[in-house]
C-alpha cells in the first residue's frame, strides 16, 4: 500500500456526481489532494467542504477535448473516473461518454505517466447486452484496458446513499400514486451496494489495493428481488401502496410514450427496462477469485437498513422526523 499523506495527488472525473463526490471524501480523510475534473467548474463548490482549505480543487476538463484531459491529469498519481449517465441524451450519449470518454481519460492519464488509473463501470456490463447502457459499459472498459492495460474496473451493483437514483426515486412515486409498477413481476434480482462502501474501495484502490487489470463486482450483503426492494421502500416510507404487474413488452412500451419527456422526468426509459431483465449480481466467479469488496479491506458491507431508512424518512406522510413528533 501506498504511504498515506498530503503529497500525492488524484484526479477524479465525474467528482460532482454521486459516486464521485463520496470518493473525494474518502479520498481527502486520508491526505490526497485532489482535483475534480468537471465541464463546469463553477457548479462543484458543494465539492469543497469535503476537505481542508485547498485540498480539494475543481478544474475545467470536457472528454470531448482531449487537451483539457491532458491539463486536468497533468502531475496526477492517481486518476479516477466515475463519469457515468443512466439515460443519454444529445451530447452526453452513451458512446461518447461511457465509451469514447473513456477511452481519452484512459489515454491521457496513461500519457500522463499516471501510476494507478481506476475505472467505475457497472455491474451488467455486457458486450452482448440488449441494453445500450450495459453494452455501451463494456466496451467502455475494453477501450480503457486497451489504452491503460493496467487499470483497476470496478462494478459495482445498484448503488444506495442519500442521492441514489433508485430508493428516492421509488420512495417519491409512492408518495403520488396509487400504484407502483412491477415491471417483470418483480422477480429480477439485485444486490444494493453503499455508496460509502465503493468510494473506500476506490480509495483503497488508489492506494495500492486491487492487481492491476482486473476487474472487480462489487455488491452489497444482500440480494433482493425488485418486489422485496419495492416492499421495503414503502415499509420505511410508512406507504401502503398496490402493485401494478408489467409485463416487459408493457413497460417498454409505457416507456416509449414518455420518450419526448426531459430524462429527469422520465419514470423509466426503454433502456432500463431491458436492464431490469438480467439479474444484477456478484458473479460466483468473482467471489471466488476473490473479486470483489473483500480485496479492498471491505470485509462487511453495509447493510441497506443501516442507511436507506435515514433519508427516506422525508418521504414519510408526516414528514422528516415525524418519529418524534407525537
């Protein structure tokens, strides 16, 4: 493992998003400075109060402009990218982002002479997956490994924290509908990591852990069907809603209807509904190669009822601390 101080330097791609900003907490605890590499600087001030005065900088880097990447891992020891969309749109497509983006990241930092390039994919990824998503995952990290051979990948499953896009999301709809949708039945499986869990394996990743071209599954201590995740969404809430079973063909196509839609309004795209349709899962293979949190000191993960019940407290029909209020 690498020495613990102030002298060594990250640089994070996508250090505002969700997974980012936890990494760059982790990251700061322990002494690296960091640089978030943002398209828009000016938007990652939240990004500060994660570390002392001046550890943490944000600075100005587009994938699409490789001379940007250059200046933003310029003197880097360690570059970490965790730049990633659920839903393209425009610009910010699937190809250009988890592909085309990751391979300039990858480039550059090995040009850079980067030591230690860390690579956050998706549990899925799947070169021969219906879903673009996961499809456009794999051939992001094929292009990374091409450019960087000795990358650490890491995939981790559905990631839960205070920002996640799958429990808030769920937890609000129950708060306007009657029903939820059980797309599928239900039956698909999950296994919910914590977002403080992976941002310590990124940590710990960037300081030595993990053989080096390889690629790792991480997920939580548990795996759960959609309907279980759905049932303890509304236990934590206080909600009592019905289910409505969907079909595939039927979700796909309720999807297709709200295509026009902005993707932040969107209850669910096409692609997402192909992915509901593949278990999302640590792979035996990977547990027993010892691929997973494990190899990053992460030995108990956290459980989902640690976390998820805290900050799905505010959907409650009473509201944020309603559990004291008489």
């Amino acid at each position: 493992m690498a020495e613990r101080g102030a002298d060594r330097l990250a640089t994070v791609f996508g250090g505002s998003g969700f997974v980012g900003r936890h990494a760059i907490r982790a990251l700061a605890r322990t002494g690296w400075r960091v640089r978030a590499a943002e398209r828009r600087p000016d938007l990652a001030g939240h990004l500060q109060p994660l570390g002392s005065v001046g550890q943490i900088m944000a600075v100005q880097a587009n994938l699409r402009f490789p001379a940007s990447l250059e200046r933003a891992v310029a003197g880097a020891d360690c570059v970490i990218n965790a730049v990633g969309v659920l839903a393209g749109s425009g610009r910010q497509s699937f190809d250009a982002l988890h592909v085309q983006g990751a391979r300039a990241v990858a480039k550059a930092a090995r040009e850079a002479g980067c030591k230690r390039l860390i690579h956050v994919s998706a549990l899925g990824a799947d070169l021969k997956s219906k879903s673009n998503y996961a499809r456009s995952k794999a051939e992001g990290e094929r292009a990374v490994l091409e450019e960087f051979p000795d990358a650490i990948i890491l995939r981790p499953s559905i990631v839960f924290g205070p920002e996640d896009q799958f429990f808030n999301r769920f937890a609000s709809l129950a708060q306007v509908s009657p029903l939820l949708p059980l797309i599928g039945g239900g039956k698909t499986k999950f296994q919910p990591v914590f977002v403080g869990d992976v941002a310590s394996a990124i940590k710990a990743a960037a300081d030595g852990a993990g053989k080096p071209g390889t690629v790792f599954e991480l997920g939580g201590p548990e795996v759960a069907s959609f309907r279980d995740l759905l049932d303890r969404t509304q236990d934590w809430t206080g909600r009592s809603r019905g289910y409505l079973p969907l079909p595939f063909w039927m979700a796909k196509l309720q999807a297709l209807m709200t295509w026009p839609l902005p993707n932040a309004v969107r209850p669910i795209t096409v692609d997402q509904v192909r992915m509901l349709a593949v278990d999302n899962v640590v792979s035996n293979e990977a547990k027993q190669e010892g691929r997973s949190l494990a190899a990053f000191g992460v030995n108990e993960a956290t459980p989902m009822a640690a976390e998820v019940p805290g900050y799905l407290e505010r959907f409650k029909a009473r509201g944020q601390f309603s559990h004291y209020r008489g």
